[in-house]
C-alpha cells in the first residue's frame, strides 16, 4: 500500500491551554499508482494531511505508513522523504539555482548519488515534464506554469514514487494550470507514479481516479469524481461546487432531459446532446 493512515489525529498546539485538531481520527488507504484529487475549502485540514505524509509533521495520535514505513520510526523517515515528493503552491519559492538544470540536480546532489547518473536524472526530469530546451536558462523570468514544471521536475529527480502537488496549481493562471495538470497525468500513466492532487479547482478533479472531499479534518466524501459529484447538495453545504458542466447536466437532467446517469464531463455532456437534438 502507497499510503496507509491508521486513525490519524494531528493537533496544532497553539498554547498551553488551546489547540487546533486539524486532522480528526482519519483512516486512509491509497493504492499505488492510482490519481488522487484531494479538496476541501479552506482550513479543512489539507496541507496538514499533505505534511503528515512526508513526515514533516508526525501524527499527534495514531500512525502513517508509507509503502509499510511508518513517518515515527527514525530509521526510515530518509526513505519516506524520497518515496514523497511534495510541490507547493508558490512557483517563486521553491528555485534555489539560477540555472534551470543546477536547480533540478540539487536534490540528487544532496543525496550524494554520482555524478553520471545525475545528469541522467536531470534530463529525464525535465523531458518528463516538457522543459528539456529550457535546461540552460534561468528559472526566473518564466511563467507560472513553467516554473511549476519545474518544481516538479525539481522533486522528479529523487525519483519519488508518491508525488503531491499542495495547491500548485493555485497561483497559476489557465495555461499554467492545465500544463502541470497535464504533467501530472502523464507521470501517474507513463511512471506508475501515485499522484496526490491537492486543490480547490473541483473540475480538476475530474479525471481522478478518485476525489476525496476533507471537511473539517475528517473524510467528508471519498470515491471516483461521478459518484463524489452526485452528492452535490450536500458538497454544496460544505462550500463546495461541482464543476459547472456537471452542474448544467444535473440541471438538464433535472429539467426532464434524458440526459442518463453520471454525465460529469463536458465532452460526454456535448456528446449526449448533440444526439437528443
Ligand atoms: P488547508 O490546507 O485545507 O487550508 P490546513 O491543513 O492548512 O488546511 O489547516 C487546517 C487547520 O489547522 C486550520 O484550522 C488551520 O488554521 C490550522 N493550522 C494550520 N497550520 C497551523 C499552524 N502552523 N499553527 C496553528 N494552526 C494551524
Ligand atoms: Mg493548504
């Protein structure tokens, strides 16, 4: 198992007598390879469960296990931070070398992995995520979306295996976003990389293999994107909105259109129209 959280609770302590449970009494299995689109509005706990899973926050109570390791045992936290490459929202905090393929072999280099195999990395890194012609330029006048691809070629190069995307997508405007959304897919299709997606777009989430809904530190909704999506009333009250296409075909339906069950995309919603007119 990729991921595996047994009744995780994490708490903020703030002071003496006050503290925040950001994560309640959570149980989580994540299979290898699968597509996981992560949402939750703000504060429902997201980026502290993104955290628990490298390690870089350790679980108040209960336990978290990455491919069987668990993030309390000392000896293997080394592993879990290269098993769990994590890419966060700001594209302008996460460079550190003015050239696009220094920055990309410093995570390699402070594993003290060889030279030759290095520079393999890196290329493969930035061909995976489309920015090989960029290797000898500067990082700091791209865009959003490029700086983003990056990032995550950045993480690429230790060779993760789960790799988590905090709200990368969140500063990035439309082009930028679908670029790294793309990035993602094809590295959890070509790599067998499990992927964590974390974000507040809801129509990201639509090709998920499956989308968990946090509220409040705890599961709200867990399954694939159709069936989390039928449940829109009650996403709705937890301030979330199903994407609009979703939402136009829920209306139809409603409206007394033979639309069939669980239209969530707008080419299957373009699709069945165009054959009811
Ligand atoms: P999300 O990523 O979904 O916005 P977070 O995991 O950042 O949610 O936050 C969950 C809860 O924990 C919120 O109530 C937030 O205020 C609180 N929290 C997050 N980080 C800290 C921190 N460093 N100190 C105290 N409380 C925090
Ligand atoms: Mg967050």
């Amino acid at each position: 198992m990729a991921v595996l959280l047994d009744n995780v609770t994490y708490s903020y302590n703030i002071n003496d007598t006050h503290r925040v449970d950001a994560v309640k009494n959570l149980s989580l299995h994540i299979e290898e390879g699968t597509f996981v689109a992560l949402v939750g509005h703000n504060g429902s706990g997201k980026s502290t469960l993104a955290k628990l899973l490298n390690g870089l926050l350790l679980p108040t109570a209960g336990t978290v296990k990455i491919f069987g390791n668990s993030t309390l045992d000392g000896e293997k936290i080394f592993d879990i931070r290269k098993d769990v490459g994590m890419v966060f929202q700001n594209p302008d905090n996460q460079m550190i070398a003015s050239i696009v393929e220094d920055d990309i072999a410093f995570g390699p280099e402070n594993l003290g992995i060889e030279r030759k195999e290095i520079i393999r990395r890196v290329e493969w890194a930035l061909d995976k995520v489309g920015m090989l012609e960029y290797r000898k330029r500067t990082p700091f006048k791209m865009s959003g979306g490029q700086k983003q691809r990056l990032a995550i070629a950045g993480v690429l190069a230790i060779m993760p295996k789960i790799l988590v995307l905090d709200e990368s997508t969140a500063m990035l405007d439309p082009q930028g976003r679908s670029e790294v959304l793309k990035v993602a897919h094809e590295l959890n299709k070509q790599e067998r990389i499990t992927v964590i997606h974390i974000t507040h777009f809801m129509e990201e989430a639509l090709d998920a293999d499956r989308l968990i809904v946090l509220n409040d530190g705890k599961i709200a909704f867990d399954g694939a994107p159709k069936e989390v999506f039928a449940h829109y009333e009650e996403l709705k009250k937890i301030k979330l909105a199903v994407p609009w296409e979703t939402q136009l075909a829920i209306s139809l339906q409603k409206a007394g259109m033979d639309l069939g069950e669980g239209i969530v995309k707008e080419e299957d919603l373009v699709d069945k129209l165009c054959q009811l007119l």
